[in-house]
C-alpha cells in the first residue's frame, strides 16, 4: 500500500473512529437519561393508577352507603310520643302572685300557673285562688304576678270567684311573656287513687326562713305525694277536690298539683286544720269548665299527645334529612366519578409516556450498539492499515486456519478462519458463530477472531463482553484490545464452559 494512500485512509478512519465513538458516547448519555425518564414516567403511573383504584374504591363505597341510605324507613315508638314533663320543667309553669296595699305594702301571697294554645308560646292568663286576690276591688290594692329579676307585672283579674261553689281567680297581664311555660290539662276524672302527685308553690313557710326570697323559679317549693282520694267535698265548700299528702301550707294556694307525667290535674286550695298532710286540690275538670265560660284558650293533654301530627312532623323531618344525606352522597359520587375519569385519562396519558420514553431507550440503546460497534470495526480497520507493511513477499505454505471448539456447546465442530473478523455471540445478525440465546453467560456479541497472515498467528479480540474472555494461563482480555494467540493457543469464553483452540493444518 503506498504511503500517501494508507496515510489518507488512516486519517479518514481515525476521524471515524473519534465520530462513531462520540456518537456512542452521545447515545450513552442519552440512553442512561431516557432510562431516568422511563422511571419517572412508571412512577408517575403508578400513583396515577393507585389514585385511580381509590377514586373508585371511594364510588364503590359511597353508592353502597347511598342504596344503604335510601333502604332506611322512618320508625318509631308511640311511648315516644307521650309530652312528659319533670318537676323541674314543670317549676316554670309557676309564678308569684301578690296581692297588696300600695301604701302600706301588706297583702296575701299566692302561687299560679298559666294557661295558652301552645305549649311554647308566649302566656297572658295566669290561674289562682279567688281567696289569694279577695281584696283585688279594695281602693289602693293592686295585683301582680312576679317574674324573674323580681319584676311585678300588674295583672287585672277578668274573672273571681270565692264562695262556697268555687275558689278561683283569671288573672291578665297586659303583655304577653316567655318567661313561663303554659300548662298542659289532664282531666280529673281520668286520675286514679294511689297516683303519685307533685305540689309546686311558693309556701308562707319558706319566706320565713329566707325574708329576702326574691319569689323567683329558684325560690319555688317542689313537694311530692299521692293521691289518697279522688273525690272529696271538704266541709263550708261544695266544690269537688283530691285529696294529697303533697306538702303545701299558705302562700301555695291557687298553684298548681300535677300528675307524674307533669299534667296538671288541680289547684292546690285548702289545708285540713286538724291533720298533718291532708290536703286539698280543686279538680282541673272545673277549672277547664270555668275557662270555656270565659273563652280562654288552654291545652290539654289530647293536644299535647297529637300522636299523628307528631308522628307526621317527625316523618317529614326525617325524610328531609335523608334526602339531604343522599342528595350529599350523590354529590360525593358524581366527584369521586369525576376523579375517576380524570384518573383514567392521566393513567391513559402515563401509560403514553411510558411508552415513548422506552422506545426512546431502545432507540438510544441500538445506537450505542451500532455506534460502538462501527467504532470498533473502524478502529480494527485503522490498525491493520497501520500495521500493514503492503508487498506479497509472504510464502502460501498451503495450510487453514481453524477455530475447533474442545468443549461447550460446539464441542467437536471446527470453523475455518480466514483475515476477515470472525465474531462470536448471540447475535445472529451480527455473529458468524451463535451460540443459543439461553446459553450462560454469552453476551450479544462476546469476541471476535480473525487470522494475520503476515504474523501466522491469529488476532483475537474481547467485544466488551459481560463475563469476559479468558486466555489458556487464566487471564481475562481486555475489552477491545487485540490479544495474538499462536497456533496451538486456546481460549474460554465466561464462565470457561466453552473452549476453543486455534490451529493451521
């Protein structure tokens, strides 16, 4: 080879050396970073989809509470309905009523309960005994009921009775108020002998102990007992009582004695003179006559106990309610749906990504591959062109080169080598001797051999292998340098499991 020629030759293949090797170096860098990618796009999935599996999870779960929820019916118990009342409940259905000489401040003390159409309405019209505001007509005298904070709100007396068919007095205050609580009426005639009984009032005996009592909720006397009669007429009088053993004593006339359910079934009135504990209450069934005379509104206990209109209300509210819930459930599905789709798309658009970004690792991957491997073929170009001294001085002795396979998967077959590079692997586009895709620790394209006539020796070459190529003395070539063996020499490949021998014959 002429000089001019082979120095031009090894320029242009020197500069494709340096080309293919920055260009494999390029590919590298891009493959490592497309690698990157492809993780982040896995990973980004993966959230994804797990978002997606709870969005749906939250569906599932929120449409089996609304099938849940719209399977409830309304329920109740009627003994649910029954309007009781407790003592204390029942002390604000109780006021003070004075009535007094302005001038000289003297007067009798009563208690009094008042009566209204609604049971949480305001109260006007508030029940005595006609005895508590006998002097009402006296030049001077005033009435009034107390409230809370001592306040006296004047009350006029619309209507009085005091003799001995009755003992009972209407009182009116001019505004109404919210500070009491309208009684509910039980019959008398439906009450029963033995029934427990309790007196609410304001009696004589507790302003003398406490002279300053300010006549308020708090200063009210709660007494308990039964009911030993249901029907007497005490003697001066012709009106009907009860009997009670309910503690009462002057200053509770005109207050009220209810039943254990808090109804009131009388108008504590008289006190047996003789007896500890005998006392008398007017039945509520004359009070209620007197109070249909006058046509003032009261409640009873059939108003109290509209266990249908209760029931009814109860319902609608009930159904209100669950419509609420499920109108809220609904709402929760249609966005959990919504985060459904949503996460579907973002899944589908990952699953996109993730593709492209591994064929772009594919695509780097076979660049470096190809980019490598013309490095390398141009770099063996440039050293046989550096190393060929031209001229054919050289004698044709008449023998073959040979690579023959002593032990491995070829064991026993021989492959004639020749000048041009033979190559070993996996590769069956690229290796001229396959081994089988499964064989261990075979890389794609493992080594190359080729045989120098000039040298008589064979040329053997380690194509960056994972597990190497092994000489006969146990040293392991290194990668992409040439390594000349003698005819005789032999060779392994990884893990020496295949051993092939050189030779000329």
């Amino acid at each position: 080879m002429k000089k001019p020629v082979k120095i031009t030759l090894s320029i242009i293949l020197a500069v494709a050396v340096l080309g293919c090797g920055a260009m494999s170096v390029f590919s590298y860098f891009q493959w490592d970073k497309s690698k990157s990618n492809v993780k982040i796009a896995t990973a980004n999935l993966e959230d994804t989809e797990s978002d997606l599996q709870a969005a749906r999870i939250k569906v599932q779960t929120k449409e089996a509470e609304l099938e849940k929820e719209k399977n409830v019916t309304f329920q109740y118990n009627e003994e649910d309905y029954k309007v009781r009342f407790s003592p204390s409940e029942n002390q604000q259905s109780v006021a003070a009523v004075f009535c007094y000489d302005t001038s000289t401040g003297y007067g009798s003390l009563g208690s009094s309960y008042p009566v209204a159409s609604s049971l949480n309405g305001d109260v006007q019209y508030f029940i005595t005994n006609g005895h508590v505001v006998a002097e009402y007509k006296q030049p001077g005298y005033t009435t009034v009921v107390r409230l809370e904070n001592r306040e006296n709100v004047e009350a006029e007396v619309i209507f009085f009775e005091f003799d001995a068919n009755m003992d009972m007095a209407i009182l009116k205050i001019k505004e109404p108020v919210n500070v009491r609580k309208a009684v509910v009426i039980r019959d008398s005639d439906t009450v029963k002998t033995g029934e427990k009984c309790t007196a609410i009032g304001y009696p004589d005996k507790s302003s003398d102990i406490d002279p300053n009592m300010p006549y308020d909720m708090a200063s009210q006397t709660v007494t308990g007992g039964v009911i030993s009669k249901t029907d007497v007429v005490p003697a001066s009088v012709a009106y009907h009582t009860f009997q009670h053993d309910a503690f009462i004593s002057h200053g509770n006339s005109g207050g009220p004695l209810f039943d254990e359910n808090g109804y009131l079934i009388g108008m504590n009135t008289l006190i047996h003179k003789n007896s500890e504990n005998v006392n008398f209450a007017i039945h509520s069934h004359s009070i209620m006559e007197i109070l249909d005379q006058q046509g003032i509104p009261y409640l009873t206990t059939e108003d109290a106990s509209d266990i249908d209109s209760l029931i009814a209300g109860d319902k609608k509210a009930f159904e209100e309610k669950q419509q609420g819930i499920i109108d809220a459930l609904q709402e929760e599905i249609d966005e959990a749906q919504n985060d459904v789709e949503s996460a579907e798309s973002e899944v589908a658009d990952y699953r996109d990504r993730q593709s492209k970004r591994q064929d772009e690792v594919d695509t780097f991957r076979l660049m470096m591959i190809i980019f490598a491997a013309a490095a390398a073929l141009c770099l063996v170009g440039l050293l046989i062109v550096l190393f060929f001294k031209g001229g054919s001085g050289e004698v044709d002795d008449g023998l073959k080169s040979y690579l023959v396979c002593v032990q491995g998967v070829f064991a026993g077959l021989q492959y004639e080598v020749t000048s041009q590079t033979m190559t070993i692997g996996r590769d069956q586009r690229s290796c001229t001797i396959v081994f089988p895709d499964e064989t261990p620790g075979i890389s794609s394209n493992h080594c190359s051999i080729y045989y120098d006539a000039r040298t008589k020796n064979f040329v053997l070459t380690d194509n960056g292998s994972t597990y190497g190529t092994y000489l006969s003395d146990g040293r392991k070539l290194t990668k992409g340098v040439p390594e000349t063996l003698a005819p005789g020499a032999t060779f392994a490949l990884a893990d020496k499991a295949n051993v092939f021998m050189v030779e000329r014959k």
